[in-house]
C-alpha cells in the first residue's frame, strides 16, 4: 500500500503530494486519512465507498 499520491489540492489549486498519515479498519472497510504536504489540506477514504477529498 503506496504511503504517498498526487492529486489536485483543492486549497492549493494544483497537484500535490499526499501523504498516508492514518489507516483502520472499521466495519465500513479500510479508512485512510490523506494530508497534503504543502498546505496540511486532508480527507479521508473509506474503501472508495466515501471520499471526503472528491471534488465535484
């Protein structure tokens, strides 16, 4: 499991790198919390079922 990704930030406006700085395991399935490196910008996923860091 990568530790690191690039996506667009949206506090910064362009991609960055986001950095893994949690996972657990929860009925729901695998929850991973995501920082950007620049701007501290995070969100969590839970196994692609939530994804508080899509942009519409």
């Amino acid at each position: 499991m990568p530790l690191e990704m690039e996506q667009e930030c949206p506090e910064c406006g362009e991609t960055r790198t986001f950095w893994k700085t949690g996972t657990t395991k929860l009925h729901l399935g695998t929850k991973q919390k995501w920082q950007c490196g620049e701007c501290g910008f995070g969100f969590v996923r839970i196994d692609g079922a939530v994804d508080t860091g899509a942009t519409a």
